[in-house]
C-alpha cells in the first residue's frame, strides 16, 4: 500500500481547491454546524464552481465492473424523479427549489466517489465527522441542560450549534452523532495503536451518550447494526470494548439524575411527575404514531397501477391532525416513502442498489481491507427504516438521509472498485463479484 501523505501535504492540496478537498472538509463542516436549509443551494454553486476550475477531475467514468452501483443509482433516481412533471404545483418556485435539491444530490454523488478515488481523502473525512462531531456534543449538553435550564429526560438533548437560539432537532441530532459514533467504533477495531484506540474509545462514549441523550431510537437502532456488523467481521477482543463502553455509557447517561441531580434535576413539569430516566421516557413513547401514519398513507394509495408505479414525486406524504393523531412532516421510513411514490418498480430498484452497494462492503469487510463502509450501510439501513423522508434529494426535512444512506453505499462500491483496478488480475479472488 502506498504510503499516506503527510498531514501538510494534504492540507496543501485543499488549499488548491482540489475536489477531494472540498468534500471532505465542507462535509463534517456542513452536517454539523452550517444551517441546513442552505445546504442545497451551497453544494449546487461550489461543486459546480470546482468541477469549471479542475475539469474532469471532478467527474470520474467507473471502470466497467465498477459501474454497477453508479447506473443502479441512476436509475432508481431517474424513477423516482420520472414523475416530477405531474401535478406541479402552481407557480415556479417550488419546482425551481426540487429541481436544485436533485441537481445537488447528482453533484453529491459524483463527489463521494470521486472523494473514495484517493481511500486517505476518506479518512481524513470521517476524522472530521468524528471530530465535529464530538466537539458538538461537548458544547452541546452544558449549554443545553445548564445554561438554557432544560430538564432531563422530559427534554431530550440538540445540537446547539446550528441554529443558536434553538438547537437541531432531537433525532436529527441523534442520527448525526450516532454515525460519528460508528466512525469512532468502526475505527477502533481497525486501529493498529492502542493510543489510537484509547482516544476513539473515548470519542465514542462522548457520541454514544449524546445519542441516548437525545432518545432517538432509530439512531440506537443504527448503532446496534453496526456493532452487530463489527461482532460478525472482527476478533472478539477488538469489539468487546466497544460494548463495554456503550454499556457503561448508557447507564451513566439513564443515571445522571440521582447521579448529578444538581446538575439534572428530575423534577415535576407542573402536575405531571416526569419519569425517572431517559430509558423510560423513550419507551414511554412506544411507535410515536407511526402505525397511524403508515396505515393512513396506505390509505391513499388507490388502485394496483399505484401500487406498483407509485403516487408519484408530487404526492403529499404529510399528515394534518384531522386525519391522524398527530401533525407528520414526512413519511418516517425512506422504505416506506420510496414504495409511496415510486411504487414496487421504486423499491425494487433501491433494493438492487443497496445489494450492489453492499456486495461492494462486504467485499471490503471479509478482506480486512475496510471494515467502516459495511458498519455505515448497516447503521444507516437500519436507522432509516423508521426515520428519514427521500432518498431522492440531497436536501429533506430530516436532513441526514445522505449522510446515513449516500455516503456509505457510494464511497465503498468506489473504494472496492479503486482497490480491484490497482490490483494485479488475479492476486484477489472475485468469488463474491
């Protein structure tokens, strides 16, 4: 393996605009910090900018055993946004905006695999994820609980960072930290020094109790898979500390009331005694209403070309309280939101692509080469199977669907497929291509 450059030799070619550059330092930057709504917009002018200044670098044609998962994607976005010309809504902002969203998450795409191109540029990206990460969720629970007087559980902790006076939403929040969580895991069992491991060991406890701070299921749900994904592919000694530190960790955080109850008082919100821990007040929650949300979107599908074609990209997938329990701003499950608009041919196309993807991880993982893209995939299918809105645009009103889901699937089919180029025919075996 060729040797990694320097941190200042890499640092150097981001100065120069290079590509690779710009998405693994803008990445951790945008998912934790900049405000979200300008994200589309963002990527769209700068992407565009750097692929007028670098030409070609930007856009990288995949060898032919390569391109499975790239024409895959092409596809299963080309269905879903097959019908974006019907039932436009009146006038042309809206269109304009779905139209910018699309292009972005195109752009997106062509830049993660083009970032998996050079394996260093990746690790230097997810380096940032976990050290943004981190950062965040160290300002974020004083400022949260201590300064703005929040109580724990009824309140669940946000990231504050974002949007100043009010933090990010609580599962958004989650999702984001609990992803750097599986950066940080995923890390540890492929380290080769034990400061290195002691210092993801760490970063780890400080996501994982952020994530059960937030009590965001589907981010715990993510961070199971994951470690699931780590207990099947790595030696027992290099995965167990990983689970006595989640352990230790989600104890201390259902805890911290009598732990620290100056610091979080388990007090009464008016004539309702608030429940003891955050562990309780999670399941306290039980579906949250998606059983109401998931019947009630059957509900409007009509008739079997429906069914298997989709509502279509247009469709409203929102819910009024008139009609559920509950005012819903999305469909909670990018399953479920990918069979209402794009019907059977929608999921049967995204079921294709996350196999491609993952052959491609899996390749990586049973190899030793790279166990972190496998963990992801895992992490994220799971966690979207209850959360999330689209996969087919950059910008949602969750706001991670590409992080969780894009990020993984393409960065390790391009990763596997660079390894497979720069390798002599027949010094790895092909048996699971």
């Amino acid at each position: 393996m060729p040797r990694q450059p320097s941190w200042w030799a890499e640092g150097w070619q981001f100065a120069k605009w290079d590509p690779f550059g710009f998405g693994v330092l803008t990445t951790p930057f945008m998912l934790f910090i900049m405000p979200m709504h300008w994200v589309p917009r963002t990527w769209l002018l700068l992407w565009t900018l750097v692929a007028l200044i670098k030409g070609g670098e930007l856009f990288h044609l995949p060898t032919k055993r390569g391109r499975a998962v790239p024409i895959l994607a092409m596809f299963f976005l080309g269905w879903m946004w097959s019908s974006v010309f019907y039932g436009v809504p009146d006038g042309w902002q809206i269109p304009a905006q779905a139209a910018v969203n699309g292009l972005s998450l195109v752009l997106y795409l062509l830049g993660i695999w083009r970032v998996a191109r050079k394996p260093s540029r990746l690790d230097w990206m997810l380096k940032g994820l976990i050290g943004m990460g981190v950062s965040t969720a160290v300002i974020s629970v004083p400022v949260y609980y201590m300064v703005r007087g929040h109580t724990l559980p009824y309140e669940r902790l946000e990231n504050v960072i974002p949007y100043f006076t009010y933090g990010l939403y609580a599962v958004n929040s989650g999702m984001l930290w609990a992803f750097a969580g599986v950066a940080a895991a995923a890390g540890f069992v492929q380290s080769r020094t034990a400061g290195g491991r002691a210092v993801l060991g760490t970063c780890l406890s400080i996501l994982i109790g952020a994530v059960f701070l937030t009590q965001t299921r589907g981010a715990l749900l993510g961070v199971g898979a994951a470690m699931l994904v780590l207990m099947l592919t790595k030696p027992m000694a290099r995965w167990l500390p990983l689970l006595a530190v989640i352990a230790v960790t989600g104890w201390t955080c259902q805890n911290l009331p009598s732990l620290l109850p100056t610091v979080f008082p388990s007090a009464a919100e008016g004539n309702e005694l608030l429940l003891a821990s955050p562990g309780e007040h999670m399941l306290a929650r039980a579906d949250s209403g998606r059983l109401q949300l998931y019947q009630e979107l059957w509900r409007r599908v009509e008739g079997a070309a429906e069914v298997v074609m989709g509502r279509g990209f247009w469709a409203r997938n929102t819910t009024e309280t008139v009609e559920i329990a509950w005012a819903a701003p999305h469909p909670h499950g990018v399953f479920i939101s990918t069979a209402y608009h794009g019907g059977l041919i929608g999921l049967s196309l995204l079921g294709l692509l996350l196999w491609a993807g993952a052959r491609r991880s899996i390749w990586l993982a049973v190899r030793g080469i790279d166990v972190r893209w496998l963990a992801f995939l895992a992490a994220g299918t799971a966690s979207l199977c209850f959360d999330g809105h689209t996969l087919a645009l950059f910008q949602t009103v969750p706001l991670f669907e590409p992080l969780l889901f894009w990020l993984p699937l393409i960065a390790g089919a391009s990763l596997a497929t660079k390894i497979m180029d720069d390798t002599p025919a027949g010094a790895l075996a092909e048996e699971m291509l």
